[in-house]
C-alpha cells in the first residue's frame, strides 16, 4: 500500500475533482460563455510558455540519434494511429463510437517530453536523446496531431473554417511567438518556472472543467455506462502493453543499444496529456470532455506502468546514471510533474532516494540548455498535464 501511495500523482486528484466538479455543478449560461473565452485565452497561454520553453538548439544536437529520433516518431504518430483505427472493431460491441473516437485522438497526441525524460534518467537510458525525442515530438505534434484528428477521426474533429481559425490563433500563432520570443524570456521562464508551473497546472484545470461540463449541459455523459468506462480501462491496457512490447523487443532486432532502447520505450509509448487536453477543447468542442476521457484514463496508467519499469530497469542499484550522462532538467510543468514523482518514487521504493544520477555531469552532458528544453511540455501543459517542479532530477541516493 505504500507503495501505491507514493506512486500516486496528487495532480491527478485536482483533475478527476475538477471532473467531479463539473458533473455535479456544470457551468450553464453567462457563467459557461466566460469560461470559454477564458478557456481560449487559457490555451493560448498554454502553448505561449510551451514554445517559449522548448528548445530548437537541442532538437539540432540531437540529430546524430536520427534512427533513434525518426523511431519514436514513427511510433507516435504512425504505428500509434494505425493501432487506433484498428479499435473501430470494437464498435458498437465493447466501445462506444464517441470513446472510440476519444480512443483514437489519444493515439495522435505528442509524446510526453518530462515524463519520458524521468523515466529514462531512472533506467539508466540516454537521457540526452530523449530530450530530443520529446522536442521532436512536441514540434512536430503542433502540426501533425490536429491535421490527423481532421483526416482519421473527421466528424467531431473536422477541420472547418472556425476549428481552422482555432488551431492557428490558440495553437500555433502563441507557440510561434513562444519560440520567437525565447531568446529573450527563456531564462525568465527557467527561473520562474514553479510559479508558471501554477500557471500551466490551472489552464488545465481549466480546460477540463469547461469540457466537461458543456458535456453534462448537452447530455452527452448520460449515454457512458460504468461496464463502457471498465472496457475503455481494459482497451488502454492492451494498448499500453502492446506499444511497451513492440518498442522494447523491435529495438532489440533493429539492434540498438540499451540506453537507447530505454528511450524509445518511453517515449515512444508515453502520450502527453498537457498537449492532448488544449488541442481536445479546440477540436473537439462540446464533445472535448469524451476526448479527454480515455487520454486523462491512459496518462495515470502509463505514469504507474513506466515508473513501475524504471525502477526494475535501474536494477535496484544506487547508481541509475544514464549511459555516460544525466539530466539537469529542472522546468517541469504538471502532468510531467507527476511523472517525475512516480518514477523518483518508484525508484525510492527500492530503496532510493531518486535525486542524484542527474546531477552535475549532466549539466555537462546536455547543457544548460537542456534544463529549458525538458521543462516544458505544454505543461509540459507539463504543461504534459501543467505545473512546475523538478521531473526530471531522477536518480538514486543510498
């Protein structure tokens, strides 16, 4: 029991309350028509600080791993997406068509960027590529993922002239000005970055309430029965079993190392939460809150999972150093936060205290730089779910 205790992510709390919340006293009237402007405004902001963090710099470093790099994209957004589709069978019998399609636009989403970073510096990984995997990842997602939605999901998600006008002025043009503008606010952003990480962690608390509330005004909850919600859970278990599978035994036969096999694990298997939530209210619309369900439910299932594999990984020593380096990540954000503790809590459980294989070599290793690249997903939004805290120092201490 202490163990799953220390697993447990108190972001995670704050959504399903705010879940909970919006069931009970949904937002109606004048009182919903402010919390969608707030939520535009909201998501802007989201992905402002998500460019402004990111950094291109690494992204260029990180091209001598381009068969490593170019993996783990095609495995967010090719085999991914494939594997979604393939769940189309399992309407009208085990999913219904509007989780099926939730099911589906959580197979487009980006990589995480902390939580994969946490997690490979706990099993000894290369730590380095993956804050290029995640960078890779984010860029290519801001593009990738709502033109994908419109292609495979389509109906909800079609891409009109207002979802058109949204993902260009509450999406791409404030993650734009984000990346033009690091140069100049990047070290704010840095040192700042626990108070942003409030920031990040109430836009998307925000997010969610507003979804999933004009989903209680419009009825769309009353058709999710309880024996949907534990088959959409079982679903998600395959589906994480089966990516975790593929990635570790496929990098073993296309002959990769071990640090690197580690990455391609975790970020190739990992789905961001921050990035999804925004992107799912921009999309999606009244039906966003059934498009975040099955992401919300896959995030607190990966986080459990991975930080479980980690600590196996790190082979319960005292000394989880990634192959020849570390991270010195420091900006983290919310959903990417949790993933931190999981996996520094993770590796505690057997006995350490996950705080010092990241330390000053690693500073050395990916630079300073670094500690900005991996402290942002949209929350990493972290904001990969939205807060500020230190995700990615992991290691061990006897």
């Amino acid at each position: 029991m202490r163990r799953l205790a220390r697993l447990a992510d108190p972001y995670i709390a704050l959504l399903l309350g705010t879940v909970l919340l919006a069931v009970f006293l949904p937002a109606s009237g004048g009182v919903a028509t402010g919390l969608g402007w707030g939520t535009k405004a909201a998501v802007g902001l989201i992905f402002f600080l998500y460019g402004a963090r990111l950094s291109t710099r690494q992204a260029v470093e990180g091209m001598r791993h381009w068969r490593l790099q170019l993996l783990v994209l095609i495995c967010t957004f090719a085999l991914f997406p494939l594997i979604g589709l393939a769940t189309r069978a399992l309407v009208p019998y085990v999913l219904t068509p509007g989780l099926q399609s939730g099911l589906l636009f959580l197979c487009l989403v980006p990589s995480t960027v902390q939580s994969s970073i946490a997690f490979t510096s706990v099993a000894r990984g290369n730590v380095p590529a993956a804050i290029c995997a995640g960078t890779y990842s984010s860029l290519l997602g801001m593009v990738a993922t709502p033109l994908l939605a419109a292609w495979l999901v389509g109906g909800h998600a079609g891409l009109g002239a207002d979802g058109l006008v949204g993902i260009v002025c509450q999406l791409l043009a404030p993650f734009v000005a984000g990346q033009l503008l690091r140069r100049w606010i990047g070290g704010f952003l840095t040192r700042h970055h626990r108070i942003l990480g409030f920031v990040d962690r109430g836009s998307v608390l925000l997010v969610v309430y507003t979804a999933f509330s004009q989903g209680m005004t419009e009825g769309i909850w009353g058709l999710i029965t309880p024996l949907r919600l534990l088959a959409l859970l079982g679903v998600e278990a395959g589906l994480l079993a089966l990516m975790l599978t593929l990635t570790w035994f496929g990098t073993h036969r296309l002959g990769f190392a071990r640090a690197d096999r580690v990455v391609a694990v975790f970020a190739g298997s990992n789905k961001s939460l921050a990035a999804g939530l925004p992107m799912a209210s921009v999309l999606f619309g009244a039906h966003a809150s059934l498009a975040a369900l099955p992401l919300m439910l896959f995030h607190q299932m990966q986080l459990v999972v991975c930080a479980f594999l980690s600590r196996r990984w790190a082979g319960g020593t005292s000394d989880v150093r990634a192959a020849g380096t570390g991270t010195g990540a420091t900006g983290r954000t919310g959903e990417e936060t949790g993933a931190g503790r999981s996996a520094s809590n993770a590796s505690g459980a057997s006995g350490s205290d996950a705080r010092t294989a990241a330390g000053d070599d690693a500073r050395t290793a990916a630079g300073d730089d670094a500690r900005t690249a991996a402290g942002g997903g949209p929350g990493a939004a972290a904001p990969d779910g939205g807060g500020g805290g230190g995700g990615a120092r992991t290691g061990t201490r006897a």
